[in-house]
C-alpha cells in the first residue's frame, strides 16, 4: 500500500498558519452532534469562541499544541475491509464522519479541521476507535484514523488531547 508511512497531510508542516479549530463530536444523548470552534479573530489577533459570542478564548498555548499533536501524523497500518460497505468499514473503527449524523452511533468519531487564514483547510481528520492489540494489552497512542475526504482508514499513532470536554 504505497500510503503506508506517509503523513495524512504532507503539506501541513507548521502550527503557526493555525487560525481556526472545529472539532465535532456527537456525544451519547445529545440530539445533534456538538461543534466546538475556535479562531484568530483578523482585527485584534486573539483567539474567540464564535459560538460564544466571540467569547475570548485563552487558547492560544493549547491551540498550537492541539495543532502540534495534529502534524505529520502518519498512515501506519492499513486496517482491513474485508468486503464491508464503506459505511459498515467506518462504523467498525469509529470513524464514520458525526457532522453528518442525525442520531448517535456509537461508530461516530471525532473530527477535527484545522484551517489558515485564507479558511483552506489544513488538516481535516476523523478520529475513531483506540486499536486494540490481538494481547488487549496495548498501551500505545493508536487510533483508526481517516483522512474525513477518504474512504479508507488507518491505524495510525497519535498524543491526543481531545476530550469531549475540549470547550472547557
């Protein structure tokens, strides 16, 4: 598979074109999924919460980390479809895209776009189910992961910091 080691975004090398975070994530009992957004707001340059009546959000410091933990993460194993309908192939890793969901599933992942200035987007990720090891005992940071504008998912090895409570 001539993806296999390849960073998902190639082109996102730096955190510092970073103006804008959304991440969706449907939580159990909700009715629709929970959109949380953060960017640079262009006059004064501080970050805002535009959901919260541009609320001033001090997440500059965690921004940049979240973007951080977000570049170059790489395609490190390709996880089998075994003949599953592509909707049945991403329910199966947790990664079927909840922007798009009316109801809750529990193979809804979590999405998570970052976009420059210009509002191009720089990565846009849909994390899903933690990967489990054939032993159960695996204490690594891997995730199926897919690119949100692919059908294919991977396991790939990611830090991250993405609490259903990132609002907090």
């Amino acid at each position: 598979h001539k993806l296999l080691d390849k960073p998902f975004f190639p082109e996102f090398e730096s955190a510092l074109h970073v103006r804008s975070l959304e991440v969706v994530v449907f939580t159990k009992g909700q009715p629709r999924p929970s959109r949380f957004r953060v960017e640079q707001d262009q006059t004064t340059r501080r970050f805002i919460i535009p959901s919260h009546h541009n609320y001033e959000a001090d997440a500059k410091d965690r921004l940049a980390k979240t973007a951080a933990s977000l570049n170059g993460i790489k395609r490190a194993y390709f996880a089998e479809r075994n003949n599953l309908g592509t909707d049945s192939y991403h329910e199966k890793y947790g990664v079927l895209n909840p922007a798009d969901a009316s109801s809750f599933n529990e193979g809804l992942g979590r999405r998570v776009t970052l976009k420059d200035e210009q509002g191009t987007t720089l990565v846009d990720y849909i994390f899903g189910n933690k990967y489990e090891s054939r032993s159960g005992n695996d204490n690594t940071d891997r995730y199926y992961v897919r690119n949100a504008e692919e059908d294919e998912v991977y396991i790939a090895e990611c830090k991250l910091d993405l609490s259903a409570k990132f609002s907090d």
